[in-house]
C-alpha cells in the first residue's frame, strides 16, 4: 500500500511494501498540489502498489485564499441572505468587537456574492407537504440571469427539502436545462438533515468541492496511471476514514480537510500498540501546529465541522484545533515595538530565509538553526543544505533595537509560548486533565518543540513515535473503508415509532451495501442516532443503536443508551422527560490491512553512547555543549539525558536538561523528567 498527506509545506509519502516501511517527503507544489502527489509516488515505485490512500487539504486551502470558482447558490424565496446571516454567533474574542464582520459575510469575502444569490417561488412545510407549488416559469427567469453571469455551478438548499425533495429535484432538473451540464448539488441528496443553515453551508461547499476537486483528481488520477498505477484510489474524509475515489468524488465536501484527522487515527493506532489510550496529539509542520485528542483509544468525533468561524460543515469529522505555529512561523516586530511569531507562515515556497529560495523574513526554522538544534549540513536527511548566514542576516533585519542574542532568544520562547497556550486551550474546552493524558509529538517540528514545553503543560510525558515526520500519512495505512449515509425525521421514541425507524434504517443500509462490492461476510454495520430531550434545541450526537431489527424493545434500549450518553456528556440525567430522536446514522466498515510497526523486543534499560557533541546558543545561559545522538542507532531501554539531541532523517528531538528519554519497545521514544 502507499499514502500520501499532502501538508501546506511538504507532502509526505508512505509505503508499506511486505511490512516494511518507507517513506519520502517532497516539497508541496502550492498551485499544482497533485504535481508533487505524483512525484513523491514515483520515488516509492506507485507501480508495483495495489492500493493509494491519500488525503489533501486542497479545498481548504482554496476557500481560505478564497481562490473560488463562480457558483450560484439557489434557496426559497425570501431567504437567500441565509448564508450571510450563519447562525449570527461571534467567536469569544469578538463579543465586545463593534467592528467584527463575519469573514464569509457580505461586508468581507463571501463564498457567493449577493447578486448569485437568487430566490426560487415555492415551499414545502415542515410535515413534507406542498404550500406553494415550484413556479418553474419563474425559475427559468433567474436561471437566465445565472447564465448570463457564467456561473460554473449551482447550490440548490430549499427549506424543509429534507423531508420532501421533489421542488430540488426538478429544480435541478431546470438547471440542466437551462445552464447545461455543470455541477449542481442538492440538500436533499448532499446532507438531507434538519437545521436549513448548516444544510446551506454544506451544499454550497459540496459544489465548491465538485469543481475543484474534478480537475486535481482528474490530473491525480491521469498522474498516477502514466507512472504504472493500475490500482485502488481511496480518498481520506474529514474523519480519516477512507472512501473509493469514485465515490468520495460524488460528496466531495466530506474530503474538504483530511491530512490532520490521519494523524488522530494513527495517534490512536499506536497508543493501543504501546499502552497509552489517553493522549494528546500534537502535528507541528511547517505550516501549523493541529491539535487533536484520543481518549481511552478512540479520537473525538463531530457530527459537524467549521472551516472558518461559522462556515459549517455537515460531515463527521475527527475534531482537530489549528493555530499558526510551525517551523515556517514568520518571526516579525509590530508597529508597537513588540515580537511576535506566527501566525504568519514562509510555507514551501520561499520557505524560511535559510533554504536560500528567496525567503528574505525569519522563521522558527531559521531559530533553530541559529541556536544550533538543527544540523545544517544534515536536514532532510542531507537532502538539503541549510544557509546559516541567510537565517542570521534575516534575524538583523528586523526593525528592532534587541541585539541579535535576545532577538533569537525571544523568537523561540515566543514560539513554544504560542504551542503551549493552544494546547492548555485544547484541555480546557474538552474538559480534561493533560496530567492524566501524554503529549504524542509527530509532524517533523514536533518532537523538535513539545519537549521544551512538556513542564509547563503538566503532562504525563512526551511519546514520539517512528517516523514522526510521516506520522499523518501513516494513519492512512491504519484506516479502513468506510461508506456512511444519514438521515433526518424528528421522532418522539415511543413503541410506535419503531416501524418507521427501522423503514430508515433498512433504506440506508441496502443503499450502502449495494455499493460494496465482493463478499460482505466481514463487514461491520454499525447505527447510531442524534437524539434531544423533547423542547431542546440542540441534538447529543452519536447514541449507539442495537443491531438487528427495530422493535419496541429496541426503542426502549435507545432511550436508555441516550440517558446514558446525556449523562456522560451533561452531568444531568432527565429520564422523566420524552426522547426526541433527530438524526440517524449508519456506517458500514469494511476492514483493510493495517500499517504493522518493528517489534524491537524488551530491552534492559542502559545509557547510550553520544554519537558527537554540539553547542547550543542564544538560550539564555550562555553556550551548552550536548550529546548527539542517531535515531537509527539507539536499541530497545536505550537511555538518553537530557539535554541533547536524537536526529533522524525527517525530524529532530530536543531532549531538554532536567529530562530522560527512552526508546520503547516499539521504536517509540518517551520522554519524562528525570527522577
């Protein structure tokens, strides 16, 4: 098998090749993103492999530039301003902020500007029944105003067409008539789910997805078949599990953001491999530091997801916070005189000032350097020189009066300072306690930071596992096929109700199972429901569903299990209050090989032996001499006090003083503080 993580810096490729793996990482061509898919594939002989998994962040990419076809956006009249309105909620830092626009909005930079927003004459009530017909003589009249603005594709989000999709039908219908064949995605197919808002966000956003994603898979695949690839594609969704890319091109808003969810999956992976099911996962690239959770083994999962404040997506998703943090953090001074890092990145290209591409401003990465953890002869495993005098020079062109010292000095304490408070963030909004949970450090600047901040997170211990810097595109390799539907009807949970939930539940299924093909002996059906105390507003996700047939005994158990979920999540339990069920989910797995790491066998703990020695500067102490030591060349119980440095080709540790690093049995290197 091979998979590929393409990253904002570098696209990162795996290879598992009779449970040996390798790996290559290129350079991320940031306007033909599949350009250095195909060229990291072909270093790994795509040839020979039956199956590609791959995750991208290409459409994520495009609606934060707001590098965006034209699309048109269709709804019922009188609500075309839905998807400026959102659902009115301002961030936290934005409450007292007269001046806050949202950044979709029509004040900023909306997905589709006001005058592509076009109102369609009908309404279907929320019981499915027709108010007032689909005037078709007036849909064809704003249809032709479209055509006259050449939009390259159409969202149809009519109210209440969840429960009754005929108007979007036959509006859809007319727009092939009228506009041609250009992509058109309608609610009721996209996410038939009740709430019209985020219904809206995710059908404008599916169509988005059709346009963008059509011409990078199409230039994928053609890539892929000229280097000898004759096998299985597979696109990563936003919850890392897999979808054939046949199938994964009918919903592409499902694969909008990929690449960090990976990276959850593969944390969850090999905690269970090593014992840890409670951990903290940490991607720090060169772009971003994503930030996720995994508690007792599994990641924590979202029925929705934002791409930028309130620009909701009906997708499951692996939930994954972002900041600007990461090797390419640009280090800079504002107008007040202060310094800040981040949240600004040099990306791929030009790259920190020392990769010598142009790259005139400073960076992370060129801190580093200067401070002496990274090896410039040896970065990237010798791939690639770095330029110590072009780091320095762009450290004394800012418009500061520090000396150079502090300038470097500040810039990388300024930077773990950014890592650290988002993490103590991530803690606090998922209410746990990080000294009950391990920082798992991957990316290839993550084991190069988070030991530095492990004291000041409080948590129980840092884990870098093999192939840090490919760890996201491992989890590729450590997920199975996935095909998931859903479905909305708002039910009070009575014996009553059974019938018509099992009727749901068995069309979701026999649609999915008719689109697997070979034996389906080995495949797992699992249900779930979003439910609500009756007069809520807002749904518990996820409330598992017996298997088998629904009975009044089975409504019964759901009402039970949904007491249980409330509970756990609330801290409240109403049993005397009815149960609404809201959502219905289902998702058939089809298991597929998982990635399998080198065993290396229990060895005794032992000191190990310092390859060469550097010196560290600019830390605030003077000069410190450390040991350096070689990844490859440290065995099982190998033991290594800090401070020094572990390096290997894609990434490197930075064992602080105070601290002990240990190689596991597994490859993993877990760094504590010293007894």
């Amino acid at each position: 098998m091979l998979a590929v993580d393409v990253g904002g810096t570098f696209t990162d490729v795996v290879a598992l090749d009779d449970h040996t793996i390798k790996v290559t990482k290129v350079p991320t061509n940031a306007l033909e993103t599949e350009r250095s898919v195909i060229e990291g594939a072909r270093l790994l002989d795509i040839a020979s492999k039956p199956i590609f998994n791959h995750a991208s962040t290409a459409g994520l990419n495009a609606i934060i530039t707001r590098r965006l076809p034209k699309v048109a956006f269709l709804t019922t009249i009188g609500h075309r301003d839905i998807l400026d309105m959102g659902r009115t909620w301002r961030p936290l830092d934005a409450l007292t902020d007269p001046g806050w626009r949202r950044p979709f909005g029509d004040a900023a930079a909306p997905l589709v500007p006001r005058y592509l927003r076009r109102g369609i004459s009908e309404r279907i009530t929320a019981d499915g029944s027709v108010l007032i017909p689909l005037d078709e003589s007036q849909a064809r009249q704003q249809l032709a105003i479209l055509k006259k603005c050449g939009v390259q594709g159409v969202a149809i989000c009519l109210l209440n067409a969840y429960v009754n999709p005929q108007h979007e039908i036959r509006l859809r219908e007319l727009v092939r008539e009228e506009l041609g064949d250009i992509p058109c995605s309608i609610s009721s197919e996209v996410s038939p789910l009740a709430k019209e808002y985020a219904r809206a966000s995710t059908t404008l956003i599916d169509v988005l997805m059709k346009i963008i994603f059509s011409q990078y898979s199409h230039n994928l695949l053609s890539g892929l078949r000229e280097a000898g690839f004759a096998g299985q594609v597979n696109f990563a969704d936003c919850a890392a599990m897999l979808r054939p890319a046949e199938i994964a091109m009918e919903q592409p808003f499902r694969i909008v953001f990929a690449g960090p969810a990976a990276g959850a999956v593969s944390s969850a992976h090999f905690g269970q491999l090593i014992g840890e099911e409670n951990l903290i996962c940490c991607d720090i690239g060169g772009t971003s530091c994503d930030i996720s959770v995994v508690t007792h083994g599994q990641p924590v999962v979202n029925e929705t997801f934002e791409l930028e404040h309130d620009l909701l997506v009906n997708a499951l998703s692996i939930e994954i916070t972002s900041i600007g943090a990461g090797g390419g953090s640009i280090v800079s001074i504002a107008p007040s005189g202060e310094m800040h890092v981040g949240p600004e990145s040099a990306g791929a290209d030009p790259g920190p000032a020392c990769y010598g591409k142009g790259g005139t401003a400073p960076t992370l990465t060129d801190t580093c350097l200067l401070i002496g953890i990274l090896d410039p002869e040896r970065f990237l495993g010798g791939q690639m020189r770095l330029n110590v005098d072009l780091a320095r020079a762009a450290f004394e062109r800012l418009p500061t009066s520090l000396s150079l010292e502090k300038r470097i000095e500040y810039a990388y304490k300024i930077g773990l300072n950014n890592i650290a408070e988002g993490l103590l963030d991530i803690t606090i909004k998922q209410g746990i306690d990080p000294r009950d949970y391990s920082l798992i450090a991957y990316g290839s600047a993550g084991p190069l930071f988070l030991p530095a901040i492990l004291e000041q997170i409080k948590a129980r211990r840092v884990i870098v596992p093999p192939y840090p810097g490919f760890f996201s595109a491992l989890g590729l390799l450590s997920s199975d096929l996935v095909y998931s539907d859903s479905r909305s009807a708002y039910m009070v949970l009575t014996p009553e109700a059974a019938p018509t939930i099992a009727q749901i539940y068995r069309a979701m299924e026999e649609k999915l199972l008719a689109r697997i093909p070979g034996d389906k002996s080995q495949l797992r059906v699992l249900r779930s429901f979003d439910g609500r105390l009756l007069g809520q507003t807002w749904e518990t996700p996820f409330v598992e569903v017996p298997a088998g047939e629904i009975t009044a005994e089975t409504i019964t158990t759901m009402i039970e299990n949904f007491h249980r979920v409330y509970e756990q999540r609330s801290g409240n339990r109403f049993e005397a209050i009815p149960v609404q069920s809201v959502t219905y989910r289902v998702q058939v797995v089809v298991p597929s090989q998982k990635v399998e790491y080198p065993f290396l066998g229990q060895g005794q703990p032992h000191e190990a032996v310092p390859e060469r020695w550097t010196t560290l500067r600019y830390l605030g102490n003077g000069e410190l001499r450390v040991a350096e030591y070689e990844r490859a060349h440290l065995t099982s119980g190998a033991l290594v006090r800090g401070p020094a440095i572990i390096r290997e080709p894609t990434s490197t540790i930075h064992v602080v003083a105070g601290q002990v690093a240990r190689v596991g049995s597994w490859g993993e290197i877990v760094i504590e503080p010293a007894a």
